[in-house]
C-alpha cells in the first residue's frame, strides 16, 4: 500500500513562521492543475505494482483550489492508478475557506478527512502569525465542518510570544491560554490533533520581526510546559500520543503520515513535493515557473538521490524515535547490520542512564521526559562515519 501527496502552491496571505513553498498569486492556478494532472499521468509506472490507499492535499493552502479542480485530480489518480476500496483522502484547509457549500461538496467528490489549520483559537495569536482568519472563523468552521466529516485534524502551535497594545513583546503564551486552546479544540469533539512549537527558519516574516526587536524569540522552557501540558490533557480525553507532534483517537491516526513514518513508498506530485521509493529520495523544483514549464514539455522536473545504507538508518532512527511504535533493535540488526547496533547502544546509553530513553522488548522509545527532546536525541544516535 502506497499513497500520493499533492503539493498544491497558492496561499492566500503569507503566515509570518512558514517557509513552506507557495506563491500568493492565483494566475497560473489553471495552469498549475494542468501539470499536476499531467505529473501524475507520467509518473504512474512508479506504482506499477502498488495499490494507492491515501491521497494528500497539502501545502500551500489546498483549499484555494475549487471542487472542480479537487475532482479533476481526484478522478486523474482513478484513471492512472489502481486505489483501494475506500482510501484515506485528506485536504488540508483554512477556516476562511470552509463555507458549508464547499464542506458539502468536499464530501460529495470523496474528500473524506480534513486537516485544518486553526493554530489558535485567540485573535492576538492569529494576527501575530499573520492567519488569514480570525478567531471567530475558526469555531465556526469547526462547527460546520463536524456537521459533515468525522475524521478531522486540526493544528494548534504553542509558545508563542504575546504582544502588548503597543507592539512591545511582554510575555510568552501563558500556560491557562493554551490549556484554553486545547479544551476549545476538544469541545468540538475533533478526533485527531496536530500540534508544534513556533519555530521561528530563516528568511520568514518572523524571523525577521525577532531580528528588529519587534517580537521576542519564543521560549524553549515555555514551550516545553506547553508541551507537558499537550500530552497530559489530551491523553487524560483518550488520544494517543502516537506520534511526536499527533494525537489522535483510535481509528483516528492519520494513515498517510504513518505510511511516512513506518517507511512506506509514496508520489510526491507538484512543485518542491518530496518523493520516496524506499531506496531512493526524490524531490521536485520549489519554482512554479520553472515546473510549469517542464510538465509542459512532458519533463519531470526533480533530482533523485540513493540513499546510502547511513541514511536510511538514520532516517529510521529519526522517525521511530518520533512514534509510538519506537526503533526496533531486531529490525536494526537484521537489515543494517550489527556494526549499527552495537553503535546505537553505545549512543543510546548516556540517554537511558539520564532516563530519557528506554528499552522494552527490544523497542527503544524515549521516556516522557525525553519526548520533546527527542529530535536532538536522534541526532546524538545517527551513524555519521563507518570508517
């Protein structure tokens, strides 16, 4: 089982924290559907041999597209490729887009999962991140979009700096506003939550606003509370935390990022989309311009790189690390050797000993206390130099 991502590149506004690929202007939206389209069509011998089971709208703001268009690529992967009986098909949206005319027909074309990028529930959060809407559009968005999916996701960032009247940074997000965040989000009975600390990459808006003094950095020790509290709250309302950043209800886990995450192949389609065959990693042009023009020559506009036996031991550490189903000793040896297990105990050790990892039935999985460390933990695991 295989899935497709679909990176579709318009936005409405630029958030002030991303640096994901888009573009603000809808020329070439047209345009752009077209090469999809056709991305998809010259790419289909990949799953040659391969039952699609999800399908990704991400971005970019995927719901800048119409249903028309949602439908049009929809239909392209039926005619291409063989899909399961009732595959996992998600879009990623904001509230401003989610008119309960557009809710309904998302379901009628078989968009059967929403993630949607609320991020707060609190206006002075969503002007600072520059969001497209405001904290109004948020709840009523949910309360529509429940009317019709079961299956939502939403995202929700925490530690982020409060800004006084006057533009001058205070104080950080307090603990009782984000408590606030996540009991808004769980009265709507939402079954799946995504949630990340605002970091601030380079070349953003908010970086920039740091740089000048406009906002201070965010707090890793605020950041960290936020986290506690995440994972305290919503595991006492019966979510697993299964992976680092995703909580979700039983039958709620999102089956597309856990292909990502347990290594399975997937079809990165549009432009910067990354793509991954199990032995090699692919991605294509971060340039609309510049992939526009090669669809339109029937050219696939992306650089392959094979991943050496080093990177996908690391890319295992890396993601297992991240889940609920950890790094699995066995697995270790058995398809890298016991070179990189007798290194990933060694490396491991200071960790277990500082109660940060553990090793159960031979899974190594970080503690609660090192879950929010657990990214620098992986990179203090990962197999650098064989020599």
């Amino acid at each position: 089982m295989s899935g497709i991502y679909i990176h579709i590149p318009f936005c409405k506004q630029a958030c002030h924290y991303c640096d994901f690929h888009f573009s603000t202007s809808m020329k070439k939206k047209e345009e752009m559907v077209l090469a999809l389209a056709k991305e998809l069509q010259l790419r289909k011998s990949e799953f040659e041999n391969e039952s699609v089971a999800t399908i990704y709208f991400g971005g970019g703001t995927p719901s800048r597209l119409t249903i028309a268009d949602l439908k049009l690529l929809i239909a392209t992967i039926y005619e291409q490729y063989t899909v399961v009986e009732k595959p996992e098909i998600t879009l990623e949206a904001n509230p401003d887009d989610l008119s309960e005319s557009y809710l309904s027909d998302l379901k009628t074309i078989g968009v059967n999962r929403l993630s949607i990028g609320i991020q707060s529930f609190f206006e002075e959060d969503l002007q600072l991140m520059n969001r497209a809407h405001n904290s109004v559009e948020a709840k009523k968005c949910l309360e529509i979009a429940t009317r019709y999916f079961d299956n939502i996701s939403l995202d929700l960032i925490y530690g982020i700096p409060d800004l006084s009247q006057n533009g001058e940074q205070t104080k950080q997000m307090s603990n009782e506003r984000w408590q606030q965040n996540i009991e808004t989000a769980l009265s709507f009975g939402i079954p799946h939550i995504s949630s990340y600390a605002l970091t601030v990459e380079p070349k953003t808006a908010l970086n920039k606003l740091i740089q000048t003094g406009k906002i201070a950095s965010p707090n890793d020790e605020v950041a960290q509370e936020h986290f506690m509290i995440l994972v305290e709250t919503l595991e006492k309302n019966g979510f697993v935390h299964y992976e680092l950043s995703n909580f979700g209800k039983e039958n709620y886990f999102s089956q597309n990022n856990s292909a990502y995450w347990l290594g399975k192949k997937y079809i990165g389609i549009g432009p910067s989309a990354h793509s991954y065959d199990g032995i090699s990693r692919s991605w294509n042009v971060a340039n609309n311009a510049l992939y526009l023009k090669a669809l339109q020559n029937d050219e696939l506009p992306n650089e392959v790189e094979k991943l050496t036996l080093e990177d996908r031991y690391n890319e295992y550490i890396m993601t297992g690390l991240r889940t609920i189903w950890g790094v699995s000793l066995v697995r270790i040896e058995q398809e890298f050797g016991i070179d990189f297990l007798n290194y990933l105990e060694k490396q491991s050790r200071k960790f277990i000993d500082d109660g940060l990892l553990s090793i159960t039935d031979d899974i190594l999985k970080p503690t609660l206390k090192g879950k929010f460390l657990t990214d620098g933990i992986a990179s203090d695991l990962f197999y650098l130099n064989l020599e």
